[in-house]
C-alpha cells in the first residue's frame, strides 16, 4: 500500500485531498490529512467581521464534512518533518511514512515580530487576520466614534494582499452609514510605493482611495510600536499616529518547517513556480500560503494551485516528469464598501487588466471596476467556498488565467 500523506487541511489541503481521492484506488492507495485544528476556517470572512456583517458562525465548519471517505483526518500537531527518511512525526506520538507528502500548512501572523506591538496588543492594536482579532475589534469599532484610525502592513509577503485596502474601504462606509464619518480619520500606511503591487491596478485602487478621503503613506518600513504615545515609528525615524491601530504584522509560516530545515527561516517552502514542487526535496509538494511563490497567498489561488499539483503528482506516479503549468492565477474580489467591490484578476505576468469575468465579453463581473454584482460575486463567493471549493468540484474557471475579454491597453 503506498501513501499519500497531507500536512494541514486548509483550502489547499482540502481540495488536493479530495481530487486526489478521485483519482487514486484505495485499494492501492492510503491517504491521509494531519491538522492541529478541527474547525474549518473561511478566511476570507474574517473582514467582514469587525462590521457586523458575519458572525462566528458565518466562517466556522467541522473540518471533517469537508474531508472526503477514504481520506484519514488525524488530530494532532507536526513536531517533526523527516524528508529524507520521509517521515513525520506528532506531538501524540505518531510517526507517518509517505511516499509522497503535501505540504499545506500555511502562514500566521507574528506581531511579536515587531518591537512594541505586543505592548498594545488588544488594546488599541487589533487585528482581522485571526477570529480572535477579528471578534475584537468588532467590538472596538462598535463604539468608536472620533479619532484616527490607521491600518499598517508591516512587510510583505502577507496573506491576502487586497484586504487591508478592503478593510479601510469598509471603514469608510462603516463610519458613514454610522454618522461619524466627518469625525474619523483613515490613514493607509504600507512598505509599498503604492496602495498595491501592479501599477495599473494601484492606479485604479489609489483613486478610489482617494473619492473615500483616505490618506495613503508609502514606503512606510516599521520598525516599532510606541503603544504609550499610540505612534507607530519608521526605520528613518518617521511616526505616524493612531488612536486605533489595524495591523498586518509580519507573516509567517509554521515553526515545525523551520526547525525541520524543510524552509527558510520565516517559514516558506521554496517552491518550483511552475511545477509546485518543493525545491529542494524529492518527493514533496508545496499548495497555498506556505509556497514562496510570487503570487497572492489566497484561496482562490490555492484552488488553482491544485488542478497543477494534482496532476503533476500524477504524473510522477505514472513515471514522468512534473510539468510546469501553474501561472500563478489570482482571482480576488475586493469589497470597497456602499455595496460595491472591485474585482482582480491575473498572474506571474499579467497585471489586473478592465474586462469581464469569467465570460469574455459577457461578465457578469466587471473587472478593475467597482460595480454591484461585484460585491454579490463576493457574497456569493461563501457558498462557493463551503458548496464548491472545499469538495474539490470544478467551477467555471480555468486554472490557467484567459486574457479573452481583457483590455491590454490601459491609459
């Protein structure tokens, strides 16, 4: 019986686990899933959140409904990759071998990563990354009223690069149906030269930033918080204020693939960008946030991610070579308040481009552009996750990104 071992039961893992399981007998085929959670974890509500519109139970599902028969779903934390004996031990003492391994672990948020943040952590510092940060400062904004607020993004790679333009364009539609807009300050302050990091895209983003009255710092590099003074303080000794800080802290990905030698030292698996193998080991592959490939860490990408890794695990098992198919496709819709979102779509080298989505010509999505059925395309995007995504079906997108119906040239 050889084995297929899976290591987190995210998006990435979850969908590979149930192609997978599609394609490979269990007759002649053990799978398994190791994960330290049972709670499934729709990510992308964690912003909607602090505004009152999810709750809890909007973003939470038993990790096992999404599971598919034949798969074991173990309960227990990695304490130890083994690549060469290719094996991987738990803290209950359980020792898996495999004959191939997926890595899906993830990344996390560090805020201790950064001097001083932990000082005003939950207090005045809050983030949306976490269910935890994302339930309290619900109940910070409820009552907030007057005052600065500003959202800073420590460095980057971080999960889910539009969300932090998401949340201060929610804010502003937060204070203004709440009648408090003319009293609050929102200030976006980022590493980036820019609101985002393709140009064309962070020309559209930027104006919109601009129509919401929010001011944006650049080539902010934090190196501390005062929580006493509640400033936050550049490397060059520049300080931004607050009376609320929204932090992104640095990303990073489990601690067991640091000690295990299996990434860099912040967590990363160097990833083949084509093929989704692991660089520098045999045998193992690498899906969503966890990769170092320079793409979105997000869902959809992880969704896209897997047509590549499954099938090229496939094909190694038939005797061939990976191939390099995965174009680092990004589908991102980003809610900006009022109703309202802008929808991205792109790759390694093609930036957001206007057009329609997923239909050339057709929509019903309008990409670059803030419109309505943008933001039920976002809404709807929960079903699709829950119904869809995590029981590995396919959808109406192609894995690869279509530039039909895209306009190339861009003022």
């Amino acid at each position: 019986m050889r084995k297929i071992l899976i290591l987190g039961s995210g998006a990435g893992g979850t969908i590979v686990a149930n192609m997978l399981r599609k394609e490979l007998p269990e007759s002649e085929w053990e799978m398994t899933i190791i994960d330290r959670k049972e709670q499934h974890h729709y990510q992308a509500g964690y912003l909607f959140i602090p505004f009152g519109v999810y709750g809890e139970q909007d973003v939470l599902k038993p990790k096992k409904e999404f599971i598919p028969r034949g798969v074991d779903f173990v309960h227990d934390s990695i304490t130890r990759i083994d690549a060469e004996e290719r094996r991987v031990e738990t803290e209950k003492g359980g020792q898996y071998d495999y004959d191939w391994l997926i890595i899906a672990t993830g990344c996390d948020i560090a805020p201790e990563e950064i001097d001083g943040m932990p000082d005003g952590w939950r207090k005045d510092i809050f983030d949306f990354y976490t269910l935890g940060g994302a339930l309290e400062l619900r109940k910070k904004l409820k009552y907030f009223d007057s005052g600065k607020v500003v959202l800073n993004i420590a460095e980057i790679p971080y999960k889910c690069p539009i969300a932090p333009l998401e949340f201060v364009f929610m804010a502003d539609w937060f204070f203004t149906v709440n009648g408090v807009r003319d009293k609050v300050d929102i200030e976006f302050v980022t590493p980036l030269d820019n609101v985002f990091t393709k140009p064309v895209a962070a020309k559209t983003l930027a104006e919109v930033a601009v129509k919401k009255n929010i001011k944006v710092t650049p080539n902010f590099d934090i190196a501390q918080v005062n929580a006493n003074e509640k400033t936050i303080e550049s490397h060059k000794g520049d300080k931004v204020g607050y009376d609320l800080l929204v932090a992104i802290p640095p990303n990073m990905g489990d601690k067991v693939l640091i000690d295990s030698e299996v990434s860099d030292p912040v967590g990363f698996v160097a990833t083949d960008n084509g093929t989704l193998k692991a660089e520098n080991f045999d045998r193992i592959f690498v899906i969503g946030d966890t990769t170092n490939v320079p793409t979105s860490k997000a869902g959809s990408v992880a969704h896209y991610m897997a047509y590549t890794l499954v099938d090229n695990l496939l094909r190694e098992i038939d005797g061939h070579e990976a191939t390099h198919q995965f174009d680092g496709h990004a589908t991102c819709f980003l809610a900006s308040g009022f109703e309202k979102a802008i929808l991205l779509d792109f790759n390694y080298d093609v930036e957001p481009l206007p057009g329609k989505f997923p239909f050339p010509g057709m929509g019903p999505f309008s990409l670059l552009q803030e419109s309505l059925n943008n933001y039920w395309g976002k809404m709807m995007f929960r079903w699709v996750y829950w119904n869809l995504m995590m029981k590995g079906l396919d959808l109406p997108l192609e894995p690869q990104m279509n530039l039909a119906g895209k306009i190339r040239k861009v003022a």
